[in-house]
C-alpha cells in the first residue's frame, strides 16, 4: 500500500525557484517534490540537532578539551627535549668551531629561507652539499 501524501502548497520568490532548479540537479531529484521533502527533513533534522546540542556539548566539549589538552602537553614535552637536545648539539659545535658573528648571520638567514622553502623538511645531506658547494 502506498504511502498516503499530505497536499502542501506553497509560494517562492523566482531566485529561490532558480535555486531549487539547480540544486536538484545536484542532488538528482526528480521532482520538485521530492526535493522539497528532501530538504525540509533535512531543516527539521537540523534543528532538532540544535535542541540536542544542549545537552550534548558541556560533555563532548569536556571530553575533546581533555583530548587536545593531553597532546598539547605531549607535543610540549617533546619540543623541551628536542630543544635541549639542539642547544646540546649547538655548544658542542660551537666549542669546537670558529666561525665569525658575520658569517653566523649570514647562516641564520639561509637556513631561515631554507626552512620556509623546505617547510621544516630539512636534511643533513643537503646541508653537506651546501657547504661543499654542491
């Protein structure tokens, strides 16, 4: 048996007609019909969506704060240690090394550039054929 259909008629402005032409074919609706039942179950699951979000979020919020707290913390835990591990790195070379203020600024601002251009995806491979003049 089928489905008994309730008569709803109504009236639109001539671009909101335009708009229902186009976004039918999108959605490959075959009648306006169709379409407008589409998207006025869409409306109505929309706002009863909104009436849910009140109840929902303080918990869902609460959970994905906890969430993102917990990388932020991971993620700074790491960066402390990779920039001890760096500022390690920079004194051993800087003991063993004699290299001019002149010459270090000049360095700063090619690995700066190289950074931006490489978008942190940096190697020691290119940085030796740098420096050997490759």
């Amino acid at each position: 048996m089928p489905e008994e259909r309730i008569r709803f008629q109504m009236r639109i402005a001539p671009d909101t007609e335009h708009k229902v032409q186009e976004a039918m074919k999108k959605e490959n609706c075959l009648s306006k019909n169709e379409f407008v039942e589409r998207a006025l179950r869409f409306y109505c699951d929309y706002l009863a969506a909104e009436e849910i979000s009140e109840y929902l979020p303080p918990l869902f919020l609460q959970a994905m704060r906890g969430t993102l707290r917990d990388g932020e913390n991971r993620i700074a835990r790491l960066l402390f240690k990779n920039a001890v591990e760096l500022d390690m790195v920079m004194h051993v070379l800087a003991a063993g090394l004699e290299i001019s203020n002149e010459d270090l600024q000049k360095l700063r601002g090619k690995c700066v550039q190289e950074v931006k251009k490489t978008n942190g995806a940096i190697s020691l491979h290119d940085a030796v054929d740098f420096q050997k003049g490759l």
